[in-house]
C-alpha cells in the first residue's frame, strides 16, 4: 500500500519539476530565431558609361541578360570622322539593361548599359557575444529560406567590422541586446541561377563549429 | 401585513443581511481595483532597424519615450515578425527601412512598416494612435527646419509634403472579427463550465453514494476517473474549433494533430484542479457553486473580452493558476500567429505544473481522509470487539 503512495507522489513530483523546467528553460520563438541571422541579398552594378568622342551607335554585341567578362565587346560606335571605336565591359558580370539601340547618337557622359556583378552579398549584424563564430574568408552555408523551395549556397565571409554607429547603441536594458556591440559582417554570396537581388538571406550561426 | 413582519423578522435574522451589502461592496473593491489602470500604458513593441543609423536611434528614443509604447527590444537585421510576434512578448513590430537617414537627408519619402497583433484588439489602441503622433511630429519637425533654413515663411511651409509615410498592417485578425476573440472564447467558457461541473462533483458524489474507497484508498484510483472528462472535453473542443472555422470563418493555422497535444494538458489540468476544489465540498450542489472560483476569473483574466496588459500585475499572476489563461494563449500563439509547438514551453509548463500540484494536493487529502476512515473504522472494531467480551 505504501509503495503505491511513494509511486503517486513521485509521478506528481515528477510532473512538477517537469513542468518547471519546460517553463525556465524552454526556447520562446525568438531565443529560438536568434541564432538565424538574415539579411538582404544585394550585388553590386555597374553603369557603364560612354566617354569616347561623340557618334552613332554602330552596333549592339551585348544583349539583357548575357554574361560578360571584363574587356568584352559591349558596342561598336562609329565616329564622326568615320573611325570606330569600341565601348568595352569593365567587370565580369551581367548585362541587365542596355541604353541605347543602333541608330542612336552618342556624347561623352550618356549611360549606355548597365552590368550587374556576379558575386552577390549581404550584410548581416552580429553581436559581440556570437561574432567569435565567424572568422574571415570562412566559408558558410547561406539559405534563402522564404522561398518557395528553399536553396542553400555556399558564402564566404568577406569582411568584418564594427558597425560604426551601432556599436555603442544603447537603447532598452530589458534584453541586454541591444547595449552590446554590433559587428556588420559582408558575406559574398556565388552566383546561382535562383538567386536575385532583394531576397532574404539567412546564416544559422550554430551550424557554424567554434 | 402579518406575513410581511414574519417575512422581515426572518430577513434580519439570515445571511441575506450581510450578504446583500457585503457581496456588492467587495465586487466594487475587487473590480474597481482590477479596472483601475483604465488605459494601457507602455506596451511593449520590438523595433526592426535595418538603417543602423544616428537618426534611427533617435526615432527609437522618440518611440520608446512615448508613454504608450516601451521598446523591450531592437533587432539589428531582417527577422520574420511572426516570430517577435509569436510569444505575446511584444504587440507591434515596427520596421524602420535601410536608407532611412540617407532618404530623409535627400528629402525623399521613406515608409515605416508597423505590424501589429490584433489578437487581442485592445491591447492596441493607445499604439495605433502614439505611432501617428510621432511621424507627425517628426514631419512637422523635418519640413518646418528645413524650409525655415530655406528662407521659405511659415505660411508656405505649411502646404508640403511629409516625407516620413506610415505603412500599418494589422496582423492575424485584421478586421477585429469577433470570432477570433469574443466567441472562441465564449466556447472555452461553455465547455469549462461544464467540464469542471462533471468533474467537480466526482468526489462528493463517490462520498454520499460510500463509493470512494470502493476501489482501493490509492488516489490514482480517484485521479484515473478524470480521464473520461478530459478526453471528451478535448474532443468537444477541437470539434468546436473547427466548426468556427469551417463556418465562421475563424483563423486556425496550427495542425489540428498537434493541436490536440495542448489541448490534452488542459483539460487534464482543468479536470483535475476541478476534482481538487471540490473534493472537500459536503454535496454535489456545494462543489458546483465552488466552481465560480475558476469560471469568473478565467472568464475576466485571461484576454477574452480584454487584454491581461490592461490589468495590474497582481491580476496578471493570479491568472496564471488557471489553465484557461494557458490555452488561450496557446490559441493565440499557435492557431492565430501559426506559432510552432516548441515555442510555447512555457505555456505546456505551466499547463503540466498544474496537473502536477492537482495531483500531489488531491493526493495529500485522499491519504488524510482513508487514515481518518481507517482510524475509524479501527475504533469501530474495537468498540465493537469490546463489547463482545462484556
């Protein structure tokens, strides 16, 4: 009889501490996104501009949406004095919009296309107590995880630094987070067919080993 | 006239004297203090800053000296409002865009997002109007200065434009359909009501019918007659959910499958802390009016018809005995904000240390009633024993 009073009691003291420590030390939704940094995926462009003597666009060698590397025809121009002269791409990249048509006249300053570099990136802020995780030109898994079918790429960790007017912000002590130190860190992204500037890029930092 | 002096004379002489001016007077007490701070002061809200700027930092200053709002937190980049949203830590989200200074320095339009969570819809009105207050004062501020700088007179200041636009989305229950608050809520009641009623009254009834040791005096034997109650109270409940879904409309995002798991837990705690309030009561009749203990303030507490902010903290704790506090905050987190289940441990904590100190507590008066039934019935046989040998 007394063993099955012990059992009782010990399953509702069981119950007890069980419930307690769910309570303490259970994750709310953001303890548990924390670690998941995201950031806007962003890629530099160039704007290619003319700045030889003025003319008419002879012909167009590029069109929207071709890969050029650096010193590619982009245009023939033909001069007034009836030379040619060639408008070529400055960076390795992709064209993503064109300015001009044949026919057109051209003077120095127009815009005449516009190459998009192919290395994306994002900048993500981290905090002082997390910033140890990431070391530079260390590679890291990127997700993009609001997509229809999340993809993963590699990323490398192209620079860190403190974030100048975030460093010593010190707004709410309720959380302690936001009095701490910020560090801005740049993660260059590879290009992937996918992939567009203006997506959210995440990192989990805890899938990073110390 | 002889019927009315009886009727007097019988009148002064009950409990109706004092209860018909005491009742009031402490209702008075008890509401007054529990409606006293009238208006929701400092909410909490989570600020997204994506600028990252000197500017930004005093848009947050402006927000959280605003007596309406209290910044508990600033998240440095993009995070999913739902999950700032998820765990009632914080009632909006404001976002304020990259490009924020840079913009206002080249005096171009700049939008700031605010998402707000109309669960529970009054806990938001003294925001909505705090964040218009604050972009209208900071465009007066940005357009009278730098026009004023220009030379221009206040008269032609007056016809600009404002350069900081307010983008507001209310989330989850965007038009305050009452389904989603008054009328779920008014299920949960019904179904408490007669949960704890059934319940309430198991051990007063085993007692008058001589049947509560019948099986043994281990109070599992008493705990394990919870279960049908709770199981079929689940039941009800689900199946009423998804009636409000299916024709009223009402937002259920979680999986009904894991629904079920938060569901178990209370009515398992709500059955057995019903069985412990009216374990000692002499009858059924008692055990049920003792039942408005967990009806009135579950019905008042617990964010139905007002949000807990708007209740002094005292309120706030004491609702965190009663398991209805705990689902509908479960119902608002994981049906409403389509919260995962791993994010409401403390809500399936609290629910398990109830069932847990229900346990122990009906446990403890079972031991103490069979030892005082068991001492009787000694002294029974030895009375009657002694009475053999005279």
């Amino acid at each position: 009889m007394k063993q099955k009073w012990i059992v009782y009691i010990g399953i509702a003291l069981v119950l007890i501490a069980g419930g307690s420590l769910l309570a303490a030390k259970g994750m709310d939704a953001v303890s548990q996104a924390e670690h998941r940094k995201q950031g806007v995926l962003d890629a530099d462009s160039l704007t290619v501009i003319y700045d030889k003597k003025p003319g008419t666009i002879d012909q167009v060698n590029a069109g929207i949406g071709d890969s050029v590397q650096k010193g590619d025809l982009l245009f023939k121009v033909k001069l007034e004095q009836g030379s040619e002269e060639e408008v070529l791409s400055t960076e390795d990249g992709q064209v993503t919009r064109i300015a001009v048509k044949p026919g057109d006249q051209i003077t120095p300053g127009n815009p005449v296309a516009v190459v998009q570099q192919t290395r994306y990136r994002t900048d993500l802020f981290v905090q002082e107590g997390q910033i140890h995780k990431l070391k530079l030109n260390q590679s890291v898994k990127v997700r993009f995880p609001y997509l229809d079918q999340p993809i993963e790429v590699d990323g490398v960790v192209a620079s860190i630094a403190a974030a100048p007017q975030f460093a010593s912000l010190r707004m709410t002590r309720e959380k302690g987070q936001a009095d701490v130190s910020m560090f801005a860190v740049r993660i260059s992204v590879a290009s992937h067919a996918d992939l567009l500037p203006g997506m959210t890029a995440e990192v989990d930092l805890n899938e990073i080993a110390d | 006239m002889k019927s009315l002096t009886e009727e007097w004379k019988y009148v002064a002489g009950s409990k109706f004297l004092i209860v018909i001016f005491a009742a009031p007077l402490i209702a008075a007490l008890f509401f007054g203090l529990m409606f006293s701070k009238n208006q929701i002061s400092e909410s909490p809200v989570v600020i997204i800053d994506e600028d990252h700027s000197s500017y930004s930092r005093q848009l947050i200053a402006k927000i959280n000296a605003s007596q309406y709002m209290k910044v508990t937190n600033v998240i440095p980049s993009r995070m999913n409002p739902d999950t700032l949203l998820a765990n009632e830590q914080a009632v909006a989200v404001i976002v304020l865009p990259a490009g924020l200074e840079l913009n206002r320095a080249l005096g171009k339009s700049v939008t700031i997002g605010a998402l707000m969570d109309n669960t529970m819809p009054s806990g938001l009105t003294g925001i909505r109007t705090a964040i218009q207050e604050i972009i209208a004062t900071e465009n007066m501020a940005l357009s009278m200065t730098s026009l004023a700088q220009q030379g221009m007179d206040a008269e032609a200041i007056k016809g600009i434009i404002s350069p900081l636009t307010l983008v507001q989305r209310m989330l989850y229950n965007p038009t305050t359909s009452f389904i989603g608050t008054m009328v779920i809520g008014f299920v949960n009641i019904v179904v408490l009501m007669i949960t704890v009623g059934a319940a309430g009254a198991i051990a007063p009834r085993l007692r008058r019918e001589g049947r509560l040791f019948a099986n043994g005096t281990s109070p599992a034997q008493l705990w394990i007659r919870v279960v049908p109650y709770a199981l079929l109270s689940t039941v009800s409940l689900l199946l009423s959910y998804g009636l409000l879904k299916q024709a009223g409309g009402m937002r259920f995002e979680a999986e009904p499958h894991l629904f079920i798991i938060p569901l178990l837990l209370y009515s398992f705690a709500l059955s057995l802390l019903a069985m412990l309030l009216g374990y000692t009561a002499k009858d059924v009749s008692k055990a049920g009016s003792r039942m408005s203990v967990l009806l009135y303030p579950s019905f008042l507490v617990t964010g139905i018809q007002l949000t807990p902010l708007a209740l002094p903290a005292f309120f706030q704790v004491t609702a965190w005995a009663l398991p209805m506090n705990w689902l509908n905050r479960l119902i608002r987190g994981m049906a409403f904000r389509n919260g995962s289940l791993s994010a409401y441990s403390l809500e399936l904590g609290a629910l398990l240390i109830i069932i847990g100190a229900a346990t122990l507590l009906i446990g403890l008066m079972v031991m103490k009633e069979a030892r005082a039934s068991h001492s009787a019935t000694e002294q029974q046989h030895a009375d009657s024993g002694a009475l053999r040998i005279i």
